[in-house]
C-alpha cells in the first residue's frame, strides 16, 4: 500500500452518467469514464486491511482487488492488468454489468463509502486493450490464467455461449483442448447479447472479445439448437465431454386472468427484441407511444424501463410485489460485509418511471385482443412464527390502470427442459436445474455450468462457474 492515509485524503468517486436528455435518445452505454489521475487517487483509498473480503468474500472469482488496486495507485496498468486478468476472463464485461458485490464486502464500508473497485477493474481491462495487452488465449506471450499447454487432441462441446459457457470455453482452450460452442441464436452471447441493453454493454466490447476467442482456436456454431438440428447422439459419439451452459431460461409467469393478451410478454422476449432490431422492434413489443407496465422490482426489470423510455414509450410503471426496502441514509453498508439490501435506484429510473411497491397484479383486460388496462392492488405482508412470509390483498385497494405494454420481469424458474436433456440421460434437481455434483452430472463425460445448474444469478457468478467446471472437464479429459 503506498498511500497509507489513501481512504482518509480521499472521498469517493464514480464516473458520471451521460445527461438524460442526451442519452435517452440511444442505446449507447449511459456511464463515463474517470481520468487517469483520479482513478490513482481512488486506488490509493484501498487500505491494506489484512483481511480482504472484497477478495474473500464479496468477489465470486476471488480477484486480487487489493493488488491490482495498488498498482493503480501506483500507475503500473500493465501489473494491474496482469493479477486482473489472472481471476477474471472477461473484466470489461463485469466491469460493466456486475452489481460489485466486493464493493458492499469492502472493509471501507463498515461506516464509509466504498473503494470504487468496479471503476477501477473496468479502466485496467480498457487501458490493457487500449495498449494492445489482451491477446487471443493461445498466443505466445498472451497473459492467460495458467500457462498454456501443448494441445490434448481432446474435443469438448459447449452448450450456450451465454457467461459460463465463454468462459469455460476460454479456460478449456487455455488447457489445450479443441472447443466449439453451440448456440441456439444466430449470434454468440447469449443473455450478454440478448439479455442485456446497449446502455449497460455495448455489443461491440462483446464482439470484440468473441473475436479474441476465435482467433485463439475456439469455435462458434450459431443457430444450432441440440435436439432439432444435433441430437445429443452427435454430441457424444464427435466429441471427449460435453459441458451444459443453458442457462435459467425458463421464465416466472403470471397466471392471472388475461394472460394470453396480445401485448404481455415476458422480459427476455422484448430485450431481446430490441437487441436485435433496437429501436425498430417488432410492434407487438414496441413501446413507442404505449404505456408500459414492468412487472418486477430487480435488475432485469429496470432494463426494461430504460428499454422502454428509449424506444419512446407514453409513461413507464414499474411494480414489485415486496415491501419497498430502506434507503441508505449514511456512507457504509448497514449488513456488512454482506449484500446491504438497501433501495436501489439505477440509471434507468432516473430517466423516468413511477416506482410501486407492495403491489399485486390480479388481472389483464381488454375490447380488442391486445392489452388496455391492468387491474392492480395494494398488499399486506406479515411474517409468522416460523419466519415465513405471506401477503394478502387489502380489500379496497384494486383499482385499474391503463398499459398497452406489460413485461413480466419476475425472475427465472430453471433452466429449459427439452427431449434432448433426456437423450442425454441428464437427471434434474427438485428445482428443475440440472443435477450435479462438483459439475459433474449423472452421465459420464457431461458436465454442467452456470445457471443451469445454479438457478438464475449473476453474471460474475456464471463466469466463475465457468472457469470451475472447465477445470473439472480438464482433469476428466486429462486422467482419463
């Protein structure tokens, strides 16, 4: 630590957002950049601590915050770059979109603002790829996490080109092994493509390290769906392992009267959507001129709204059948090191919506087919001996609203099922996920990653996932 009194000389700094008259207008991403020297400063509030639970406890990839913090501070990029990149495959995506749980794990943040460590992990990877320093994994001199090795002459097929399934593809080429991963969409991705919005991850940062990817040896096949246009036979008898990474695609509904209405869609259905045609959307999902309901208080229910306000929509309600949480009133997290629950208020809700909580949704109506009004309530939640938690509608409270657009942002169930999964002989859990041990599956020589395995979580976790079922795939491809 070169600046021992870093965290008392120093507040607390995040680079600005975009102005919301500028940014509204496109699906570039909404956050700045802070400036070499400030970003030095923010290194130097990292304060030794002893016990790095940003690193230990907060970080799913175990990054060496504390090192490549130091190295900021002392404005070696390229040794931040290397302890960076020795964790973690794909930093200017987490530096993007990860909700930087280190950050409430700081030891700062007992009783003040944290060290801006997804600022600072975003700016190496950025600076790195500015000085030419990322290259693909298997050329020489690239800085990989492991020492490349001679090639195995061993075949694995990756399922899903979402977090786990790329980064186990970058970890098992690394080892040496030939990779092709499928996926079912006519671009590799998956949720980083079509689940996430151009303000948050703009599609070129993630083209660009799909490309380093392919340069290094791994291969992408598109718009292959296993168990249509593979069989799960063809995996099997072509390839050494086969490494599941589906994901939690298999969405939360809403069984309420008026479901099947034309214009109630589920979130990853109108992201996507847009992904693809951005601001020319199939009509059914346009939100131009509509008002929108979002059903679902969380991440992917906020990037519906901003979805939503960029392609013009009338008004944006956003509802969340939980009590509304507290705000933070003082610098430092009230849990910690632990995730602080407190109100959360992103870039999106700042560019215009009505926020409910404590709100229930009882039915869709309409004359015509497609959506006009919604019928909401007010709820009542209690908590009995045993700590369960349950809700009742407060008589008197429903009333209706006007939408012509609902999205159903509710979360994920587990992964897809599908005649191929049985094909495979793959067993599932009590929750629908893919039954695993130690990423292994019941079938010898499958293995599983990510939210198909896990549930529905996020992105920094898929990606740790990712790398720990391609060291299983290894050891299973290299003893036997």
């Amino acid at each position: 630590m070169g600046d021992p009194k870093g965290f008392l000389n120093y507040k607390r700094v995040t680079a600005q957002l975009r102005p919301v008259h500028q940014r509204v207008l496109d699906f570039q991403e909404v956050n700045e950049r802070l400036g070499e020297q400030e970003l030095r400063r923010q290194g130097a509030r990292c304060m030794d601590c002893g016990i790095p639970y940003c690193h230990a406890l907060g970080c799913p990839l175990g990054n060496l915050i504390p090192e490549w913090n130091d190295a900021v501070f002392r404005g070696d990029w390229y040794e931040a770059f290397t302890r960076l990149e020795k964790t973690n495959d794909f930093p200017e995506i987490t530096g993007r979109v990860c909700p930087a749980p280190c950050e409430d794990s700081c030891t700062l943040a007992i009783n003040d603002d944290a060290v801006s460590i997804k600022e600072i992990e975003l700016a190496v990877i950025e600076y790195a790829f500015r000085r030419g320093w990322v290259l693909p994994v298997r050329s020489a001199g690239a800085v990989a996490a492991g020492a490349t090795r001679a090639e195995t002459g061993k075949r694995v097929a990756v399922v899903g080109s979402g977090p786990a399934g790329l980064s186990a593809a970058r970890q098992l080429r690394v080892r040496g092994h030939e990779v092709t991963v499928f996926e079912r969409e006519q671009e590799a991705g998956g949720i980083l493509r079509y689940g996430i919005p151009g303000f948050k991850l703009e599609k070129q940062v993630l083209e660009r390290r799909i490309d380093l990817l392919r340069q290094g040896g791994v291969n992408f096949e598109t718009g292959v769906t296993i168990g249509a246009d593979l069989s799960a036979r063809y995996l099997f008898k072509k390839f050494d392992a086969v490494l599941l990474a589906t994901g939690a695609g298999t969405p939360r509904d809403l069984d309420v009267p008026g479901r099947g209405l034309e214009g109630v869609v589920f979130a990853m259905d109108y992201l996507g959507a847009s992904a693809v045609h951005s601001f020319g959307v199939p009509a059914h999902m346009n939100a131009r001129d509509r008002d929108v309901l979002v059903i679902g208080g969380g991440d992917t229910g906020s990037d519906c709204v901003g979805t939503a306000i960029r392609q013009g929509a009338s008004t944006v309600t956003q509802v969340e059948i939980l009590p509304k949480p507290e705000q933070a009133l003082e610098p430092g997290n009230p849990r910690w090191p632990y995730r602080p629950g407190t109100l959360k208020t992103s870039s999106s809700h700042q560019e215009g919506c009505e926020r409910r909580w404590n709100t229930g949704t009882l039915s869709f109506a309409s004359e015509y087919g497609r959506v006009e009004r919604t019928e909401i309530a007010d709820l009542a939640w209690k908590t009995d001996k045993n700590g369960r938690r349950s809700f009742e509608v407060i008589p008197g409270s429903e009333h209706w609203i006007k939408t012509d657009l609902v999205v159903l942002a509710m979360g994920f169930l587990h992964t897809e099922h599908g005649q191929w999964l049985d094909e495979l002989g793959i067993a599932l859990d009590e929750r629908g996920n893919i039954k695993h041990e130690a990423y292994r599956c019941n079938e010898g020589g499958v293995f599983v990653a990510g939210d198909a395995a896990a549930g529905a979580s996020l992105v920094v976790t898929a990606f740790h996932h990712g790398r720990e079922a391609a060291r299983q795939v290894d050891e299973y491809l290299v003893s036997g």
